[in-house]
C-alpha cells in the first residue's frame, strides 16, 4: 500500500503546478505535474493534508479553495522558502522546498486573505499609483518653473 502524504508543497504557475507530498517522517512520497484544471480533482481525492504554497495573489484564491475542502493551507513568503532549496531552482524542486519549509516548526506563515481583503488591497494599490502620478507631474511642473516653459505648459489645453 502507497502512503499517503500528510504534508504537501504546491508551485504555482499559470498552466502546470507541480506538487510533492511529504509522509509524516520527511520523505517524499509524491510527485506529480498537474494542470490547473486537474489540481482541484486531485486535491478533492486526498484525505485532510497541509498544503504550503509561496504567498502571492494567486495563492490566497487557491488556499480558500483548499480549505473548503477540510485541507489545511499555509502560505510562506518567498524569501523564507529559498534557503529550503537544495539544488537549482527550478519547479519541482521549489515544491519540494515549500513542503519542506511547512514542516520547520519555527516557520512564519502570511495570514490567508479573503476575497473582500484583496479587493480592499487592490484599491489602496490603485489609489496609490494615482497618488504618484499626480506627484510626478506636480514636480515636473515645478522643475520646468525656471525655464520659462511654464506658462506654456499651464495655458495649454489637454
């Protein structure tokens, strides 16, 4: 009988992620390359796991999702996963160092967002390139004030 993985690390991407399951003493019992479409088929057929993904947008969508099927997902920032790499970076190998990194026990994970939140983040993000602009222009204004280009700029219609 095949073990089953207690742990598993996720490596998103936009077509195929690739997923290693740990057993319950550290070894790699699982690997496999899914499509997008087949991740949540696979994900439904596992009893309760802990699933670790690299936080990104991305990420809390997918963490919601495995939670509503009694999963237990944990996101990790980036930076905190890269020393669990142990050879090239490369998909599969970031997988394995996901489900690593979800194991140490002095791990810090990113709190899962709700839609709502990330709706909430996503203005602020907005509004804040907006902000930036607005300064830009203010100052390239400001530095054109000397060469005699402002009133140019300040009479001409936009």
């Amino acid at each position: 009988m095949k073990p089953y993985p207690s742990v598993l690390g996720i490596d998103l991407a936009k077509r195929v992620f690739h997923v290693v399951g740990m057993d319950d003493a550290g070894h790699v019992v699982l690997r496999k390359r899914l499509t997008r479409d087949a991740l949540m088929p696979f994900i439904t057929q596992l009893p309760p796991v802990i699933i670790g993904m690299e936080a990104c947008g991305g990420a809390h969508y997918w963490a919601r999702r495995f939670r509503e099927y009694g999963h237990t997902a944990k996101l990790i920032a980036p930076q905190f996963v890269k020393p669990c790499v142990k050879s090239n970076k490369n998909d599969p190998g970031d997988a394995e160092a996901i489900c690593e990194a979800v194991t140490r026990p002095t791990m810090r994970f990113v709190p899962i967002k709700e839609v709502e939140q990330q709706d909430l983040q996503s203005l602020h993000r907005a509004r804040e390139r907006v902000v930036k602009a607005r300064t830009a222009l203010v100052n390239e204004i400001r530095g054109l004030e000397g060469s005699g280009q402002t009133r140019v700029i300040l009479h001409a219609k936009l």
